[in-house]
C-alpha cells in the first residue's frame, strides 16, 4: 500500500501516521523527492481502512499495490536513485565510468593503471583482488595484499575503488578499504552473502548471474 502526501502536509502529522502503520505491525518504506513525499507499506495491509486514511486532510491519495519487488518499485520511489560513492554519482542522470585491471598483480602496475585512468576521465578505479577461476590451478588473485594494493592506489590519486568480494569472511577487509563492493555473477544467487552485504551500508554492484532471467536478478 502508498498513502502519499500533499506538499503541505505537517511533518508532525505524517510522523503520527507512520507511528499508528507501525503499531499495526507494518514497516514503513519512506520516499521523499524534490515535490513528492510518500510512504510505501509493508506487511499484511488488509486491516487497514483506506477510507479513513484518506480522509486525512494532510493527504492526497492512498493505493493498494500488488506489484513485486517493492524496493526497486517506481510507485514507492517516484524519484531515480542516486548513490554517491567518495563524491562521484551514480544513477540519475549521471553518467559514471569504472575503469582498471582484471587482476592487481603490484603496486606499480595498479598505480600506473590508476593514474591512467584517472586521465582518461573514469572516476572509479576497479580490479580484482579475489578473482573466481573455472580452473582452481589457474591464477586466484593476490586476495588481501590485492585489497591493500587498491587501497595504496585510492591514496595515490583519491580515485574510490570497486573490487569483487567472494566470501563474508573478508567483509571486514572490504567494510574498510574498499568503496562499492562487487557481487559478481557466480555469486548472485548466494543470498547468504548477499544478506551480509546489505547490513554494510556500502553501495553494491550486483552483477547478472550466468543464465539468470531478469526477473531472478
């Protein structure tokens, strides 16, 4: 359900609202643009009379949706989203290139690679310091001193980095030195993981997994 509100409604008045959804068992989803301001619940929303929230002269309309994925729904969430990652915006309208190696192999090799991009106008530097092979003889990536290269390179040009994260073991390495963490296609699925990501806090870049439909990404 969406209850929205005028663009005058009292702050105090909406907050009530929300307290009296919230006793009702339901979670509030809060979505605030420049001239919409609404709230998307979640939970079992059939006790709720629409009539009387509607009535509510603060206000304007209130709609049953039945449509998936909440979250990334344009109903709950009219405005694009926009992340900011060390000053650099991803999303609404901003065009954001990531660039960098498949691999950092040294610190020489990821700083030159990091200045080079830095020129050419990216402002996101990416490589990869756990890399999944199909082979397991084949080479696995320099794992934490890789991170640490990466980190040696965001000091050298201020560029944020993005690298691929494998396990929940190294999320503490990567809640510290890294910017977006990336979740790559073999590991899409492991919801596990995915759930550990989330309490992060940190911008994630959820790669398609092999064969997946769209409606499983």
């Amino acid at each position: 359900m969406i209850v929205i509100f005028k663009n005058n409604a009292n702050p105090e008045q909406v907050k009530q609202l929300c307290a009296g959804f919230e006793a009702q068992g339901l979670k509030i989803h809060n979505s605030e643009g420049e001239h919409t301001h609404l709230i998307g619940l979640i939970g079992d929303t059939s006790s709720v009379d629409i009539d009387l929230v509607r009535a509510n002269d603060f206000v304007e309309d209130v709609k049953r949706v039945s449509e998936p994925y909440k979250k990334a729904n344009r109903k709950f969430h009219p405005a694009d989203t926009a992340v900011d990652v060390a000053g650099h915006t991803i999303g609404g309208g901003h065009f954001s290139v990531m660039a960098g190696p498949c691999s950092v192999e040294s610190e020489s090799q990821i700083v030159e690679v990091a200045r080079d991009v830095q020129r050419s106008g990216a402002g996101i530097l990416r490589g990869g310091a756990f890399k999944p092979r199909t082979s397991p003889y084949a080479f696995q990536g320099k794992g934490v001193e890789g991170v640490l290269l990466l980190d040696e390179a965001r000091k050298n040009t201020g560029l944020p980095i993005v690298s691929e994260l494998m396990s929940a073991d190294q999320l503490p390495l990567f809640e510290e030195a890294v910017d977006v963490i990336q979740i790559g296609a073999r590991n899409m699925q492991n919801f596990d993981l995915l759930k550990k990501v989330g309490k992060t806090h940190k911008p994630v870049l959820l790669k398609r997994g092999l064969s997946s439909t769209i409606e499983e990404w």
